[in-house]
C-alpha cells in the first residue's frame, strides 16, 4: 500500500476570535484549500471551523503544502483587539500543523473518508499538543510536526520543522503572504503584479524571510521522503 501524508491542524486561540473574525476566517480556510486543490493533489476538509485535515497524494509535497497553509493563515488580516493574549499568539503562530507519514487503509474523497495509520500519526500529535484551550496564557513553543514509525526519518524532519517554525512564526503578515505566493510557484514579477507593488520589494520581503533557506529546506524534505 502507498504511503501517504496526512495533515492535521488546529487554529491556534481560535475561540477567542470575534464571531466576525471566525466567519473570515474559515471563508479564507475554503479560499485556501481551492488553491492547494489546483496545484497539488490534495484532499482537504474543515472540521468544526478551527480544525482542518488533508491528505498530500504526493508525500514529497506535504512540506511545502505545510508552508504554504501555516503561511496564507498568518497573512489574513483580522479585525481583533491587539492587546488580546490569546490573539496576540494566533497573530504569532496561526496554525499548528502535524504531518502524518503512513498508510491509508481507507481513502474516499467522494464520501470524505479518510482512515489509517497517516491520520493516526497526526491526529494524536494535534492531540497532544492542544493543551492551551481554557488557560490565561498561551505558551506554544512549536507548531510544525512530523510524524511516522521511521524514528530517523522523524529525527531529520522535525529538525527542519524546528527552523522553518522559527522563521515564520517570526515573521510579517506582508512576509508571509509573499511566501505563501512562492511556495505555490508564483514568481517575483507575477507576486509584484498580483500586489500592485514593485518586483524589488517582493525581493526584498522575500530575502527578509529567508526564501532560499526555506526552498532548500523544501528540496531536502523531497529527497528525504523519497529514499
């Protein structure tokens, strides 16, 4: 049976957004999965507004799938109250994301069934880590994941994860909206053209965020998970 990546995410201090600033959100989540439909062969869904799960039929992609999703959710603008905790640290982190690297024993995108050993892996990495719900403070120290029973494979992965976390969670809205438009394979001149902006600020945005770091990373995810 062929191997598959499951994603499993949850909006991070999701229920602490206004009913309005939910209602944008999850439109954009739908906008979101159009988009990822179109360019790669993926299969997701939106689970009670603040959950989402997705299957990656191309395993080597999942990385720059993860990117891309945990980059588009920190580039929405929402009108909340900034001095808010809990939407300062959605405003930070967004989205944490586990990848589950297995087997499906059962896949239907008709009738939405998605079950096996790839769903298990991130569905119970999600599982634990969502351990801020109903507290005052949110202490989130990683959002990105990968999990699968090859212990070494788990070791290079999270290592990546780990620095990609960093960087993006660091960065802009204006940075991550531009890196969300080079992980789906825009280029500089159709980003500053989609923008309205001018090709040498999307380089410059894209140099503040480190973008020949994070497409390295993407090609050495590729090759790690075809060996």
């Amino acid at each position: 049976m062929t191997k598959k990546v499951v994603l499993s995410g949850d909006i991070i201090a999701f229920t602490s957004l206004s009913n309005e600033g939910k209602i944008t959100l999850e439109n954009e989540l739908n906008r979101l999965f159009l988009i990822l439909e179109g360019k790669f062969s993926v299969f997701g869904r939106i689970v009670k507004g603040d959950y989402l799960e997705m299957v990656i039929e191309n395993p080597e992609e999942a990385l720059t799938v993860t990117l891309a999703i945990k980059s588009f959710i920190k580039s929405i603008a929402l009108n909340e109250d900034l001095k808010d905790n809990h939407y300062q640290s959605y405003k930070e982190n967004g989205i944490r994301i586990a990848m589950g690297y297995g087997e499906l024993s059962r896949y239907d995108k008709e009738y939405g069934i998605i079950d096996g050993q790839a769903i298990y892996f991130s569905g119970r990495k999600i599982s634990e880590e969502r351990t801020t719900y109903n507290r005052e403070r949110i202490v989130i120290k990683n959002t990105l994941y990968f999990v699968s029973d090859d212990e070494k494979l788990n070791e290079n992965c999270n290592t990546i994860l780990g620095l990609l976390d960093f960087i993006i969670n660091n960065a802009t809205r204006r940075q991550c909206e531009i890196l969300f438009h080079r992980l789906i394979g825009l280029s500089e001149d159709e980003i500053a053209t989609k923008l309205n902006v001018k090709q040498p600020t999307i380089n410059k945005h894209s140099t503040s965020i480190g973008w020949n770091a994070i497409e390295k990373a993407t090609k050495y995810f590729r090759l790690l998970l075809k060996t």
